[in-house]
C-alpha cells in the first residue's frame, strides 16, 4: 500500500501565503517526478508545478514566479511554497507522484486533495 497525503491548504488573504506539503508514504523502491496539480469548480485538473528526483521543477504559467516547489526525498514529501496568493489560486490542490514499487511496478498516485481558498 503506497499512498499520499496533502496538508497546509486553508483560508487566506489575497497577497499571503500558504505553504503546503504531501508526503508519500509506504513499500516503495523509488519515487520518479513528485509535484502538485489543482482543480477549481467547474474546472479542469491542471498542473501547478512538478519536479524530478533531481531537482528538476516545471511551473504552471498562471503560477511561476509566485510558487515554488522542493522536495526532501529522504522524507518522500514535497512542498509547495505559495506567495502573492490570487483569488484565481483558489482550488483542491493534489499531490502526485510517479513511483517505482518493489518488483518494478510504475504507478502513479494521488493524494485526496486539500482546499486552498484565497479571499478577502
């Protein structure tokens, strides 16, 4: 059983900052790419940003600048650093990760979501 888990979403102002981390968890070899995506009401999933075994990030265009992803693989968790916080950047915010199971099994896996509202 390898799982997910996000936490950190919340309520909070336009112009602050939520930081939000996913842990992966479980019998694993390995873990490929992590990163996180997001998906507002009405909405398709769309990609936040994502970032390789090592170190490698790709941002979402609505989001560079403003957000940051790292990774400590010794812990298998991911954070999001997220700072100049928009209304737009309100949304369930999905962890992802592209693992290797023990037998060399690839799967990939995705957290339950956590809410991220950004108002005033």
């Amino acid at each position: 059983q390898v799982q997910v888990a996000e936490s950190g979403g919340g309520l909070v102002q336009p112009g602050g900052s939520l930081k939000l981390s996913c842990a992966a968890s479980g019998l694993m070899w390995s873990i490929n790419d992590m990163g996180w995506y997001r998906q507002a009401p009405g909405k398709q999933r769309e990609l936040v940003a994502d970032i390789t075994r090592g170190g490698s990030t790709n941002y979402g265009d609505s989001v560079k600048g403003r957000f940051t992803i790292s990774r400590d693989s010794a812990k298998n968790t991911v954070y999001l650093q997220m700072n100049s916080l928009k209304p737009e950047d309100t949304a369930v915010y999905y962890c992802n990760a592209d693992i290797i199971k023990i037998g060399g099994t690839r799967l990939i896996i995705w957290g339950q979501g956590t809410q991220v509202t950004v108002s005033a």
